[in-house]
C-alpha cells in the first residue's frame, strides 16, 4: 500500500500520538542527562546532555507542527498548512548544527585539558537507561513512518538515531573515562556524536527542502497515479503530471486525453471516476485534471511544461 494511502485525519492521529511520546522522552532524557552531568563532568555526556536539550526544542517544534499541518484550507491558504512540517524539518535541522558546533568546541577543550569525571557508576547508568527509552522512541517513530511521509516526524527520527548513536558513544567515553582513566576517549566521544549530529542535519535540511521546493512524489507513486488514471480504456493518455506532497496531504495535477467528440457531461464522468480510483490509494490527495481532445492538445502553463 501507497505510504499515501491515509486520510489526512488518520495521519494526524498517528503523528499526534508519536509526537506526544517524543516530547515526553525528550524531557526525561535531559533531565536525567542534566544531573548525571553535573555529577560527573563528563564532556561526552555533556554533548549527549546537549543533543536531547535540542531535541526537546525540536520535539516540541513538531508536536506544533504536525497539529497545524492538518488544519483545514482557509481563505488565505488554499492548499492547506501542510509544509508547516517542512519548515519545523529545517528548525531541527538548524538546531542540530548549533548542538554539533557547541559539542565540539567543549570537546576540543577537553581534549586540550584533560579532567577526570566522577560519578562514573551514576552516569554509565543513565545513558543505559537514555538508550533503552530512545530506542522505544525510534521504534513508534518508525512504525509510523511507515504508513505516512510526516516530514516533521521524519526529522524527528533523524533526531533520535544521532542520539542513539550519541548515547552509544557516550556509554563508552563516560565508562573509559571513570573506570580506566582514560579522559582522552571521553573527548573523542563527543567529537564522534559532533559528526553524527552534523550528518543527520544534512539529512533533515533536505529532505525538508524537497518538500518546501515541490519536489516530484518518487516515480513509483507518479507510476500508480499514471496506472489509476488510465485504467479506463476511453481515457487515451494523461500527460503535464505534476506531483507535490504537503505535510500529510499531496496534490496532483494532469490533462487526460478523452475522445475530440465525448460531451462535456461525459467528459466529466471520466474525470470523477478517474479522481475517486486515485483517492482509493491517495485518499488525502487534492486532484485537478483538464481535459484535452485526444491530438488536438495544446500547450499549457508556459514555462510549466512537463519535464519528462
């Protein structure tokens, strides 16, 4: 089943319940990493303290986010508030930058001027414990994404893997440093979680930009759409297919070629039923099709020609 092939209510549903438990993580994980660093000192566990304080913000960001994308069009926004994802995608994607930078000044400093960590028993415990809550996180998140395309959850996700990988890390840098003496490898660690966090920025600044910029739908859906529109062997062929996605909604645009002699009454029944066997696998699609007189087409929309 299409990953579209949701309501824009079922959508909300799921990416509400999963933004709620986000938050909730998010705001247990740096409380338990905010005592357990000052503790012990730890600079990895500061740059792990540092990546979940971020993903709070970026959590709570989203669970905005995804409730406003839902909402209705109005007078002022016709195609809805869907890209409202998008740009709660780009705001996580700017924290994460400012988060990797913070890390790895304090771990350059670290490195440069060593310092033991105490508490090394309490902050070993609380970044197992931060691991186990993030994975339970990562898996609800993914679940979802697997029944819709939330930018914003999306991003999210992305968040949370860069904090697995970090807390990870961080267990090991903060267990070298207290029980071998090893400092050094604590300041390693929070250079490493520095690079996962840029490199999960990277990855939510564009997926976040496709969405803002009306980036095609993957071929494999414009393909379905393509095969529900000429299911009817009257319709000859649809071309200027164009696609977007939108937070939980997507739109699709196309002409059809119908018979030069059809009525318009006709014409119209085609094009319906054309729409509802596309609502079956894309029921939160916005769906306008013209239609054309099979070889009597003419171009349309200047410079918006189809590209392929």
């Amino acid at each position: 089943m299409s990953v579209h092939g949701l309501t824009a209510q079922e959508t909300a549903r799921l990416t509400r319940r999963v933004t709620t438990l986000s938050v909730a993580t998010a705001l247990v994980l740096t409380v338990l990493k905010a005592v357990a660093w000052q503790a012990s000192g730890s600079t990895a566990l500061l740059a792990s303290l540092a990546d979940s304080s971020l993903d709070l913000i970026a959590s709570l960001a989203t669970f905005f986010a995804v409730r406003y994308a839902v909402a209705p069009p109005d007078a002022e926004h016709r195609f809805g508030h869907g890209k409202t994802e998008a740009f709660a995608g780009l705001l996580q994607a700017g924290l994460v930058f400012a988060s990797a930078a913070l890390v790895a000044r304090e771990a350059v400093a670290r490195l440069l001027d060593p310092r033991p960590i105490g508490e090394g028993a309490w902050a070993v415990g609380v970044m197992a414990v931060s691991t186990v809550l993030t994975l339970v996180l990562i898996r609800a998140q993914t679940l979802v994404l697997r029944k819709t395309t939330s930018v914003a959850v999306s991003g999210d996700r992305a968040h949370y893997l860069s904090d697995l990988a970090s807390n990870l890390i961080a267990l090991v840098g903060v267990a070298c440093a207290a029980w071998l003496g090893l400092t050094g490898v604590d300041a390693v660690a929070a250079l490493l979680i520095a690079a996962l966090l840029l490199w999960g920025a990277v990855g939510v600044f564009r997926e976040a930009s496709a969405q803002l910029l009306d980036r095609e739908l993957p071929d494999a859906e414009r393909d379905e759409i393509r095969r529900l529109a000429l299911a009817d062997p009257r319709i000859s062929g649809v071309h200027q297919l164009r696609t977007r996605a939108s937070g939980p909604y997507v739109h699709i645009q196309m002409h059809m070629e119908l018979a030069p002699d059809v009525s318009l009454e006709a014409a119209h029944q085609l094009i319906v039923a054309a729409e509802k066997r596309i609502l079956e696998s894309f029921p939160a699609a916005d769906i306008l099709i013209h239609a054309d007189p099979r070889g009597r087409a003419e171009p349309h929309g200047g410079a918006f020609q189809e590209a392929r």
